[in-house]
C-alpha cells in the first residue's frame, strides 16, 4: 500500500478504527493449518533453504580439502553445490586429524571384515588403536555439538560406509566386505545417524530421501534439546 509515494501503516484488522461490531459471538478466527513436517521438508529441499541449517559431518577432502594420503582431494560437486546449501558442513579427516601426515603411506583395511585391522600399506605400522581412541573422542564431540548426519568418502579404510576392501592376513584378493575404521565407529555410537556416501548422492531420489532423514533427524534433536532429560 502506498499513498503519495510513502507507505502507510498496516492496520490489524481487530484495532481497525470505525469497524462495525460484530453482534453477538465472534467469528472463530482463521488459523492456517500447519504444515506437515514432510510438507516442510519437501518445500526446504525444493528452496534450498533450511533454516537453521542442519549440521552434518562430511570426509573433508568431499569439500576440497587436500588432506589425502597422495596430497590430493576428492571435491564432489553434488555435495559441495546441491547439499552446501542445505547444511552446515561439519569437515573430518580421521587420518589427518588422528596425526598422520600428508602426504602419506596409504593404509589399508587387514584381517577379518568384522574386526579388521588399520594397516599402512608398505610398512605394515598398526594405527588400529590410535584410529579407535581417536574416533571415540571425536564421535562424542560430534554428538554434543548436534550433528544430525553424515557424507562419507566411499571405499576409504577409514571413511567407507561399505563393501570397503579389507586384505586377507594370509595373502590373495581383498574381500569387499569392510567399512571405514573411523565410520565403524560412528554408526556403532550414533546407530540411528542418517549417513550416506557422497557416489549415491548422485541419484536425486536417493539424494531428496537423505535431505529427508537428516531434516526429521535434526528436529527431533532439536526438540529432545528443548525438553530436556525425561
Ligand atoms: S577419505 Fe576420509 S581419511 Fe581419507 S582423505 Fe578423505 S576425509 Fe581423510
């Protein structure tokens, strides 16, 4: 509304001056429905906007980082354009941050699928310990700040969410039955975590039901937080 260029003031409906009054009982007011959580959820992926922004842990070298045993990173362009918008991103390095360098031996996933080993490649030096301590610490810190998901780098000996390789101790082919050391132990303490790895977030079905499970994830951690211990 404008008049000579400047806007006037809305006027509440209630305070309007001069309304006739109603005889009688008032009208019941009209209150909009609210919108059904998936609703919500649908037009927030649809905007591209979620506010507050989830926050969701992501394998660092996904956004750019170069913190890869070769120097490198792995950037995904589906994580960083599509979901950055959606997310405030949480970057972990497990190896780096667990003290290794980089660049580095590459290390590898060895013995039994269920409890394997962390391994480098070349020089044979355990880190299966110092990876579990870390992951520990680390996976706790996660929680209290209210992660409500995860991005893995799949494949990794310490990302992989699955079908990670993992070297028989007597020799041969590797056994695709593995997963991450540093994931293993996120999905052991945060079980109902939404965690996906960045390749299947390349299908938007799968990508829009992530979006999904992660916005339903963060308001029920939300209102948890509010109420507070039962
Ligand atoms: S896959 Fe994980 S451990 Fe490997 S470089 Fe990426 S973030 Fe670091």
């Amino acid at each position: 509304m404008v008049d000579n260029g400047r806007p006037r003031p809305m006027i509440p409906y209630a305070a309007a001056p001069g309304a006739a009054r109603p005889i009688g009982r008032a009208p019941a007011r009209t209150v909009p429905a609210p919108i059904p959580a998936a609703e919500a959820t649908r037009l927030a992926y649809a905007s591209g906007v979620t506010t507050p922004r989830p926050r969701v842990g992501v394998s660092a070298c996904l956004l750019g980082a170069k913190v890869r045993y070769d120097g490198g990173d792995r950037r995904d362009a589906i994580v960083v354009e599509a979901l950055g918008r959606l997310f405030e991103w949480v970057p972990v390095c497990p190896e780096v941050e667990v003290g290794m360098a980089v660049p580095r031996e590459p290390i590898r996933l060895v013995g039994s699928p269920g409890a394997p080993r962390l391994v480098g490649e070349r020089s044979g030096r355990d880190h299966t310990v110092a990876m579990r301590a870390y992951a520990e610490r680390r996976v706790a810190a996660l929680a209290a700040e209210g992660l409500a998901g995860y991005v893995t780098k799949a494949s990794s000996p310490s990302c992989g969410l699955e079908g990670v390789r993992v070297w028989p101790d007597a020799g041969g082919p590797p056994r695709l039955e593995g997963v991450g050391a540093f994931v293993a132990e996120l999905r052991a303490r945060l079980p109902l975590l939404p965690v996906e790895e960045e390749g299947r977030l390349a299908d938007p079905a799968v990508r829009a039901r992530f979006v999904e499970r992660i916005l339903a994830y963060d308001r029920r951690r939300r209102a948890a937080a509010v109420a507070g211990p039962g």
